[in-house]
C-alpha cells in the first residue's frame, strides 16, 4: 500500500484479521468460518524491489503461520541472506 508505514501496515493487517474471523461464508449450505494469517512487510526494510518486497512479506507470513492460525506477524528487521522464493517453498 503506497504511503504506508509499518504500523499502518500492522493495523490493516489487524482490521483484515477481524474481519475475516467474524465473517461467516456459506459453502455449499453450510456456515464456515474461517481465518487467516498475514505477513507485512515495508521499503523500509525490505527496500523497494518489488520482488524483495514480497518475498519479504511471505516470509512473515510463513513466520505467522508457524506461530499458528488467525494471526498477523510484520518483518522485524533486515535480513542478512536473500529472501527464499515462494515456488522455492513448495
């Protein structure tokens, strides 16, 4: 999201969080809930190749899911190795 820093990148990931935990989908007639993890990331730590960029919030988001479900996790600090790539991951 252009112009935003790391904490409003935290609180849009957090209004995303919620509102998707209070949403209810139907599926083929039946009520689902569901949830969903996040990562962020900002230029300022991953600079502003696009591809750093996101490799640097999916590896925040993998970080979040590990640390389990129905959570948001921002990328703390610079890293000293390239970010995996995602097809890397599978």
């Amino acid at each position: 999201m252009p112009q935003t820093d790391m904490e409003q990148g935290d609180w849009v990931a957090e209004r995303i969080r919620r509102k998707v935990e209070a949403a209810a989908f139907d599926a083929a007639g039946l009520q689902v809930k569901v949830t969903v993890s996040i990562g962020v990331a900002s230029t300022a730590i991953a600079g502003y190749d696009l591809d750093m960029l996101l490799r640097a919030a999916d590896s925040a988001l993998y970080a979040a899911k590990k640390r389990g479900r129905n959570r948001w996790l921002p990328l703390k600090r610079k890293r000293t190795q390239p970010f995996a790539r995602s097809r890397d991951r599978l």
